[in-house]
C-alpha cells in the first residue's frame, strides 16, 4: 500500500508515533547518523576529520552544495557572503526596542523574521539563483545579528565586521571588538570557535531543522523559516540545554560541589529534574560529538590558561553518571553541550549567549535542509491525528452551562 493513500485504502488506519521517535518526515542526502554506533557524517566526512581538518565556511558550502568547495569555489561563496553582510539601519530600530534583558534567542528570532520585511525578494525563490542569493544573504546577516544581540545585551554600541577577515575571525571580531580599541585576534579562539560551529553544523532532523523544513514546506521563505527553527533551538530539551548545563553545574558549584546529590535528583521519578546535558534521542551509545569537544574544551582551557572548577564538577559529574546503573540502562550519555558551554565560557561568552552561538553553528544546516525540501518539491507538512475529544453533541446554552 502506497503510504500516502494508508488512510483512504484502510478506511481509516494511520500511524500515530508521538515525538516522531520512529517515524521519518523526508528523504535526506545531507547528513548520516547512525546513533547506536556514534557515527555522525556530513555528506559522506566524518565529523572527527571535518572537525580536524576544514574549517566552518567550508563545511557550511559542503552541507548547502553538497561537495566541498574547491579554492576558487570557497573564494567566490566568501565573497559573495560578504557582499550581503550589511543590515539595514532600520533594523536597529527594532532592536532598540527590545529591553537589555531581553533572551538574546528572542532578539534573534525576531530580527531574522524582520530580515524579510528588508529583503522582499529572498521570499519567493523560484529559482536555484534565487536560492543562492537569499543563501548568501542569510550567511551574511546572521553573524551581524548574533553579534549585535550580544552587544545590545552588554550595553556596547553595535559594530560591522570587516571584511578582509575570515567568516569565524570576522564574526569574533564583531562580538568582542571594544571602542577605541584595537582588537588582537587570538587564534586559540578562532581554532575554538570554528570546531564548535562545525560541529553544530547540522544533526539530520532534529527539532528545529525539522521546523525549518516544516515552515518552508509551506513556501514561506527562508528568513521565516529559520526564524522559527531559532525558537524551536531555544528550548531546553535541544539547544538551549548548553544555557542550562552551565547554569545547572553553577547551581551545583554554590551547593558545595556536591554533584551525587544532582544525580540522585535526577533518578528521582517524582522530582522533574534532569540532568541537563546528559541524553540524546537518537545517540543510544555516545555522542561522538561530544567526544571531540570533551578533548577541544580541556585544550582551550589549558591554552588560555583558564582554571574553572566547574569544569572539575563537569568531570566528576559525568564519570559517576556514566557508571551509575540508572544512566547505563537508558543509555544516558554526555551529549554535545554538556561541554560547549564549558568552552563558551573560557571564550567569555555570556551564559545567555550560548544558544545564540549554537544557532550560528547550526545555520548552515538548517539553510541546507530547507534548500534540499525545496528542490525535491516536497508537499506541504500535514501531520494527522488521533481525535479523543468528545463525540458530537449537541450545543449547550449559556444559561444552561
Ligand atoms: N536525566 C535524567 N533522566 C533522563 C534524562 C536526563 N537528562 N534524559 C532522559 N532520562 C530518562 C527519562 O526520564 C526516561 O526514563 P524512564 O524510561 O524511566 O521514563 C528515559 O531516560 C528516556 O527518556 P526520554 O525523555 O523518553 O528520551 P527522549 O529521547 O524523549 O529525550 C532528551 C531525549 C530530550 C535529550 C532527554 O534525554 C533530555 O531531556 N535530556 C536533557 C536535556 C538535554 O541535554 N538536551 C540536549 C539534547 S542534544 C541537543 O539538542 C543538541
């Protein structure tokens, strides 16, 4: 039976799979993961050699175009990027009118959306020309966004990049760059930074890719799209869980370091706590991920000669959840953030900032999966349901509720 007809040709029967933990939306050539075995490959590279060996511009051309770019092809792409990187003045406008203590995931968001209003003709892509202006767009005007979301939030007067940079040192530059003060690029950061985006870049259909890809499916263009998958990464069950791993390990930090008391709450069946950082829905044995950015976040603190005894807490936490039979049963693992925020923070990011920069990493995923619905004319997503409610009845008046 065609899926597509299940429900006429049965008269009825459908699937009903909630969280869609085995159910899949779409045929995807962009990334492979396999999470019984830890294995994670953009278009064909593992993750271990593409964290070692590209760098992020050039695996973000890899997952939009689908090979990696040859050295005039990475010149072109850069440039094109750069030329787009302006953002309207008007803009700022908008975002004066946030409150300083605005989430900077909010601010995002809602400046990506407004990205539209500036840029009527990215919408209605017809073209693969069409597609790749509003690509280059979208990777031009992001960095400046993130970067302003973080000076609103510091109080620092907003700042363009400079574009005799790479795409990684000219967004550092943007974010850190104080006034009247010559900024010294430090490449321990940029080496840093550019592993983390990399391995953000993409993770198959997630939550917020999936929201993208939904939204677009709709052909609402890609600003929108992935201004909606910026408020699907927010939550704290996908990528805001970088904020609350580092929240979480201060919290234990000020209760004394004692970590087995976390551990106990989160086994506890009537306390809603989790241990953040800890779980994936598709890693079943261990996020390799994760594996590399463990390595990455002990090097950048020994490089930048940082001493943080939540990454100590970090450390005793995760060796005793992992021999703990609770964890090993449910095949609870380190995932991803559970050390990013350690490195954010070495970085001098600001906690709040964390699911920001996990957005940057994560655009060229998200402007890759929009691009392949696009392509492959994939129908509009119209998920089904299973009606409980009431059966008909008849209307009840007012007087008589
Ligand atoms: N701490 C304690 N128990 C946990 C945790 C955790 N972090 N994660 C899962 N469990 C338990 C559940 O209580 C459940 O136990 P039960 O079988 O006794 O009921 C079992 O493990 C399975 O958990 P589910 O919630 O069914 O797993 P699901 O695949 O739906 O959720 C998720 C995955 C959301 C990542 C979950 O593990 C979680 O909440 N983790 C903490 C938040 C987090 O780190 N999110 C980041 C994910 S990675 C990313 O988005 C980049």
């Amino acid at each position: 039976i065609d899926i597509n007809n299940l429900r006429s040709v049965t008269g009825g029967i459908t699937t009903l799979d909630p969280g869609f933990k085995n159910t899949s939306s779409c045929e995807s050539a962009i990334t492979f993961l396999d999470g019984e075995k830890g294995i994670l490959r953009y278009r064909g590279y593992s993750i271990e050699e593409l964290a070692e060996k590209s760098d992020f511009l050039e695996v973000a051309y890899l997952l939009i175009f689908g090979e990696l770019p040859t050295t005039s092809q990475k010149l072109q792409f850069h440039k094109d990027i750069k030329k787009t990187a302006l953002v309207d003045e008007d803009v700022k406008k908008i975002l004066d009118g946030f409150p300083r203590s605005a989430h900077p995931m909010g601010v995002l968001s809602a400046l990506t959306s407004a990205l539209t209003a500036f840029n009527p003709t990215s919408v209605n892509v017809s073209s693969e020309q069409d597609m790749y202006r509003a690509v280059c767009k979208i990777l031009g005007k992001f960095p400046v966004l993130v970067a302003w979301a973080y000076r609103k939030e510091e109080g620092l007067p907003l700042a363009y990049g400079d574009n005799s940079l790479g795409y990684v040192e000219n967004f550092i530059k943007m974010m850190f760059e104080l006034p009247n003060e010559e900024y010294k690029m430090n490449p321990i950061v940029v080496n840093a930074l550019d592993k983390l985006l990399i391995l953000h870049a993409d993770h198959e259909q997630n939550c917020s890719t999936s929201t993208v890809r939904v939204v677009g499916s709709s052909h609402a263009g890609l600003f929108a799209s992935i201004s909606a998958g910026i408020s699907a990464l927010w939550g704290p069950l996908h990528g805001g869980a970088n904020q609350a791993v580092i929240e979480m390990l201060e919290a234990i930090k000020a209760d004394g370091g004692d970590y087995q008391k976390y551990i106990a709450k989160a086994k506890d069946k009537d306390d809603p706590f989790r241990l953040m950082g800890f779980g994936h829905r598709v890693y079943k044995n261990f996020d390799p991920r994760a594996n590399i950015i463990k390595v990455a976040a002990e090097e950048v603190l020994n490089d930048l000669g940082v001493d943080d005894p939540v990454l100590d807490i970090a450390r005793g936490l995760a060796q005793e959840a992992l021999s703990d039979d609770y964890f090993k049963s449910r095949n609870l693992y380190p995932n991803v953030d559970f050390y990013s925020g350690i490195i954010y923070r070495a970085l001098g990011i600001p906690v709040p900032m964390f699911t920001a920069m996990f957005a940057l990493g994560r655009l060229p995923g998200w402007i890759a999966q929009w691009k392949e619905m696009r392509l492959r004319k994939e129908p509009i997503s119209r998920p089904r349901q299973l009606y409980t409610g009431a059966p008909l009845r008849a209307f009840v008046e007012e007087s008589k509720r």
